[in-house]
C-alpha cells in the first residue's frame, strides 16, 4: 500500500538495468476525447478577438486586477480557448490525430476542464465540461453550485466568485502507456494545463486564486466523477463584476448516475491501485505548523557564488503571447548554436515571476520546489550546473563547472538530442522535507509546480522562436548521481531549451 509521496516516487523510478519492457495494446488505446453522449450542450462563440500583447507583458510582477471587469460568455471563450485548444492536425495510422496548446507527456492528454458558472451574464448557472474538440460546453448539472463551491474550496471575504474551474486527470489516459509511472504525468500535464488558465485569467486582468487545497471528495462529486477513473488536481475561483441576481437560482439538483460512466475512456482499462492509492494518500490536507523551510537550501548542493542576474532590458519576443500558447510545440532539433545572453535572461525571467507572493501560497512558493539549470551553451555563462533563486530576483548559483549535456542526455533514456540544447530546467524537491511539511500532499504541489513551470519555458521560448520540450524520462538515480543530489532529494522533471534548426537572430 502506497501511503507517501516518496515511496510512490521510488517505486515508479527508472532504472536502466530494470526495465520490463511493455507494450502497448492498440486495442484498449484510450479515448483522448471526453464525452456525455445525449446531453446538451451550449456553444461558445467561434468569434475570438485575441490580445496582441506579450508573454513578458502578462508575466509582469505587479500584476493587478483591472477592477471593474466582468466575465461573460464571450470572456469565458476567450479564456478557454486561450487554455485548452486545438492546434494541429496529424495523420497516425489512417486516424486524425490532434496536437494541443498544451504540452502533455506521450501525447496523451489526460486532463479535463470544467466550470462552475456561479454568475455568468449569458450563461445560465451550472456545471458544465469544456469539450475542446467541438469548442462548447456540455451541460452537466444545471442550477446553483455556490454552497457545493464554498463547503470544497472556503470561500473568503473576497465575495461570491462568478466563476470556478476545475482541472481533472483520467488515470487510464497516461497509465495505458506509462502504467504506474504515469501519476507523475498527471500531475506534470495537469500543471502545463493550468498554467495557460492562469496566463489567460492574467491576460484578461481578472482577479483569481488558484486553489490546490480542496476537499476532494466533494469536488469530485460535483463534477460527477468516477474516482476510480478520474479526479479532481485544481481549481481556480475567477471573479468578475456582474451584480448577482436578487433572485437566488435554485441549488443544483440530484447527481444523474450516468455521468460517473463517462470518466471512462476504454472498453478495456487496466487498474493501477498504486496510482489511486498515491492520491488517495494526497487527498489530506495538512496546515504546515513551523516557518516553511527553503527547498534551495536542502538539496544537497554547496553553491560555490550566487551572481544576481540583470533583469532589466526588453525581452526578445517575436511574436505574441496567443500566438506562442497557438504555435508552441515541443522540439527536438536543437543545434549547438550559442543562445545570446537576452533570451536566457528572458527565460529566467518567466521562472521567476511570482516568486515571491503576499500569502506565500504552497505551489509557488520556493518550499516545495527548487530550480536548477545545466548550462551547455550560454552566451557569457560557463558550462555546468547551477541553482536559480527565484525569489532573491534570479540570483543563480554557480555549482560546477562542466559540460554535462551529454551525460544528462544519457541519463534521460538515452534521448542523444537532447545533448545540443543549449540548457536544461531542473525541477527538484526533497520529498523528505516535503512530505514532513504537508503530508503527501506537498506532492501534488511541486508535481503541478513543475508542469507550470514547464509550460511557461515552452511559451516563453516560442515566443522567441527557439525551442523546449519537457523530459519525463529518466533514470531516476542516475540523475540524482549526476546532480550530486542528497538521498532525499529527487529530480521530478527537466525542461530543455535552446537554439533550433533553421534559428536565426532577429536583426
Ligand atoms: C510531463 C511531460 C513529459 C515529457 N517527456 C518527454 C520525453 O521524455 N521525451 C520527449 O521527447 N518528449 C517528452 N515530452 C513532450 C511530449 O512528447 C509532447 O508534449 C507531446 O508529444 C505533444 O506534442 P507537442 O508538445 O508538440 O504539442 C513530455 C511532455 C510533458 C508535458
């Protein structure tokens, strides 16, 4: 029985001369499409006018809420298609096949989004799913969710939210490929996901919360979900201005048996208990009782000199921030081009917005996560491993000098391309001191944290017209070896960057 984050995450490590192989039955590939066959559905408007603005523009650290915005269906599309969407089409075995605005290990796209419309002028009170491959909204349960919204997520001082979303993940989806492993990509993926609903709400100037704390078991059935198959990772409160109407909309009504048969996405499904077991061990929710300790400070690595890093200066973008969430993909041909010292300035910069918040909220704060880089190809940077601290305005750490591109390249299952990047994110925490922290909960935290972070570089670095892509595999010890990382600390995820074919400086 899997009760902590740590065991979980030892017990789903790579090991190179452990590898069973496995293959994937075609048979019971999973559906990458939710749908709730004979329910209705509302449509959301085709007719989306986007910002022109830039990433560099959103990520600003003084974001403030324009406070007289109201959030109406036309909004609410804009939001969704600025979140979740639809980008290319493939062929794959005489099937189309849809790429998306979010980056998702295997391609297999595990989460879901849904709403909690508390007060939305043109839309009528409910909880709906988002369908991205028709771009509408499936009716769920109509009538008032406020009381259901409060009793799971605490609803403060700040009012009636008008709007809530929520970010699920169906187990089946990443387990068909990644069996017990794939927990780890429901919450990587889950954070990429919500990392474009946060830019959106940001881009739309909307005073939001991200909430990572809820009470699962009510989240989860008032979304209908089967618990077995499907479950609930975030949710994000949104409010607007519309007054609420004086005339209370009824309460939701009864729960409808059938929509729990929807989170099922195969005929045939395999059951990882180790997956629900892990989340189940997460679902608590612990009040940290001491100060929060700094992740920086315990991973095991000595800092020879921290250098802060200049953060003033234009951000080189070429394009904007719709375009990048519209045009990113991950890429792979990396060329050992050097990468000018305003695009990695550029892409600390993304990391470190946020870094430091009023209330100090779990998920981005630096206790649950820590950040570090491989240097191969840097303008004015030696090549070698360093520690970025985001709150201290990007000092970054020198740790050792070497060129370890290779190594870590080998290290990821042996992907060679990766070795020409010109850096690699890494995303570390040591679980230990999480887990002491927040329970297994914290897991859940640095997970989504990572995914977040993750998809910031990949839009932060398309919107420069270089490439990203994130690594889920690999060898798990290996890497800690190679980083000189203590026994208590792990790599959860590593995000590449660098310079592509056909790449050229904008003159
Ligand atoms: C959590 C996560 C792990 C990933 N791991 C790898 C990896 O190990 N190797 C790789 O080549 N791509 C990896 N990717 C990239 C995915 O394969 C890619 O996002 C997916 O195929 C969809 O393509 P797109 O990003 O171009 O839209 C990963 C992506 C995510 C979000």
């Amino acid at each position: 029985m899997i009760e902590s984050a740590w065991d979980y995450h030892r017990r789903t490590s790579y090991d190179r001369h452990d590898m069973t192989g496995h293959y994937m039955d075609w048979s019971c590939q999973p559906n990458v499409f939710k749908t709730y066959p004979g329910r209705e559905t509302a449509a959301l408007t085709q007719d989306i006018v986007l910002s022109q603005e830039n990433l560099s523009d959103i990520l600003i650290d003084n974001y403030a809420p324009v406070l007289d915005s109201e959030i109406d269906a036309v909004r609410l599309a804009r939001i969704l298609h600025m979140t979740h969407a639809l980008t290319a089409k493939a062929r794959h075995g005489g099937l189309d096949f849809y790429y998306r605005s979010v980056a998702s290990a295997g391609a297999l796209y595990p989460f879901e989004l849904y709403i909690a419309a508390l007060n939305v002028p043109n839309l009528d009170v409910g909880i709906y799913h988002h369908n991205v491959f028709s771009r509408s909204l499936t009716i769920l349960r109509p009538g008032n969710a406020l009381s259901e919204v409060s009793r799971a997520i605490g609803i403060e001082e700040e009012g009636q939210p008008a709007t809530v979303f929520f970010l699920t993940s169906i187990f089946f989806r990443s387990s068909w490929k990644y069996r017990e492993r794939a927990y780890r990509y429901h919450l990587l993926d889950t954070g990429h996901l919500m990392e474009n609903l946060c830019l959106s709400l940001k881009s739309e100037r909307l005073r939001f919360k991200l909430h990572y704390d809820f009470e699962d078991r009510i989240v989860n059935e008032l979304l209908g979900l089967d618990t077995t198959r499907e479950v609930c990772l975030a949710a994000a409160c949104v409010w607007g201005t519309a007054p609420f109407p004086t005339d209370r909309p009824p309460g939701l009504g009864n729960l409808a048996p059938d929509l729990g048969v929807c989170s099922r996405v195969s005929t045939r499904e395999i059951d990882y208990p180790v997956i629900r077991e892990i989340h189940t061990a997460a679902s608590a929710l612990i009040e940290p009782k001491e100060e929060l300790p700094e992740m920086i400070e315990r991973l095991g690595i000595v800092v020879q000199s921290w250098t802060e890093v200049s953060m003033i200066g234009k951000s080189p973008e070429e394009m904007s921030y719709p375009d990048a969430v519209l045009q990113r993909r991950s890429m792979r041909n990396f060329v050992r081009d050097k990468m000018p010292w305003d695009y990695f300035t550029a892409l600390l910069k993304a990391l470190c917005s946020d870094a430091v918040t009023k209330d100090n909220e779990p998920w981005i704060s630096n206790s649950v996560l820590s950040i570090g880089f491989l240097s191969g190809n840097v303008e004015g940077l030696k090549p070698g491993f360093y520690l970025l601290d985001r709150k201290n305005h990007a000092a970054i750490g020198f740790v050792r000098e070497s060129f370890m591109m290779e190594e870590m390249a080998h290290v990821c299952l042996d992907q060679a391309w990766l070795a020409n990047s010109a850096l690699h994110f890494l995303f570390m925490s040591n679980l230990n001191m999480l887990e002491q922290t927040w329970g297994p909960r914290g897991y859940r935290y640095a997970m989504l944290s990572a995914g977040r972070l993750g998809q910031r570089i990949y839009l932060a670095a398309t919107s420069m017209r270089i490439g990203a892509c994130g690594i889920g595999a690999f060898y798990d010890d290996e890497a800690v070896k190679l980083l000189g990382l203590n026994n208590q600390t792990n790599l959860l995820y590593l995000v590449c960057a660098g310079p592509i074919r056909k790449w050229s400086l904008p003159r």
